[in-house]
C-alpha cells in the first residue's frame, strides 16, 4: 500500500503544479491587457485546466488516504 501512498501524493503535487500554472498564466494575460473576447477565449482554457488541476489533486488526496487507511 506504500506504492498507492507514493502515486497519490505524485498525483497531488502534479495537480498542485498545474494550478500554479494557472495562476502564473492569469496573470500574465491580465498584464497582457487584451482585448475581451480574446481574453475571455484565453480564460476558458485556464478554467478547463483549472478544473482538471482540482480534480488530479483531489484524486491523489483520496489515494494517499486510502492508502493510509489499507496499511
């Protein structure tokens, strides 16, 4: 169950790492001061990444508990 721990936490850190991409990446659009419907089409793959960097993190929270609790 330690490799269920390990692959868990890597999932976390991964999903971690996107969202500061995320961030990294928001704010570079907002100094960019684009127009809106280019900025807004930008958003939305932010939002997509977003979404998908939550839902990897929380997926690799859940094994790591479970991986704990199966030891």
């Amino acid at each position: 169950m330690a490799a269920l721990v390990w692959i868990g936490a890597a999932l976390s850190l991964g999903g971690v790492a996107a969202l500061v991409w995320c961030i990294i990446y928001v704010v570079g659009l907002r100094r960019a001061q684009l127009d809106e419907a280019t900025m807004r089409a930008r958003m939305q793959k932010a939002v997509l990444v977003n979404f998908a960097a939550l839902a990897i993190s929380t997926l690799g929270l859940m094994m790591v508990v479970a991986g704990l609790f199966l030891r």
